[in-house]
C-alpha cells in the first residue's frame, strides 16, 4: 500500500541526512521510496506491507505513517 511519512527533521537535517532517512526505511520495508518532498517539508511516500507499518512508526525520525487514500473536499 502507498502511505505518506511525515519525519521529525528540520530542511537543514533532511538535506544532511537524505541518505540516511532512505536506508532506515529500506531496512524496515519500505518500498519505492519517493524522497520529492522530502528536503522542502520532511514528508516521502513509500510503497509498504501492512505488517511493516509499525515498524517504520517506531523509526525515530518518524512522526506519522498515514496510508494514501481519497481526499474529500470541505
């Protein structure tokens, strides 16, 4: 499922630590990592098994695994 990772870094740390924001995702089972926004607001998208989510929530960096879904309008 695609889900959107809002992660705890300032621009500055996400320009400095990119790399390593996408191999502890790897590690914990993210896929097709999409790191566009990830030095402007600290959010990438990412491919992942349901049984993977609570493991990337328990990453430090992580603030919030939401999944992708539908967006109503007000």
């Amino acid at each position: 499922m695609l889900v959107h990772i809002t992660l705890n870094l300032t621009p500055a740390e996400s320009e400095l630590q990119a790399e390593a924001v996408q191999e502890a995702l790897t590690r914990a089972g993210a896929r097709q990592i999409d790191t566009r926004y990830l030095r402007r607001y600290a959010l990438v998208s990412a491919e992942v098994d349901e049984a993977q989510i609570d493991g990337i929530r328990a990453l430090e960096m992580v603030l919030d695994v939401e999944p992708d879904g539908p967006v109503g309008a007000l």
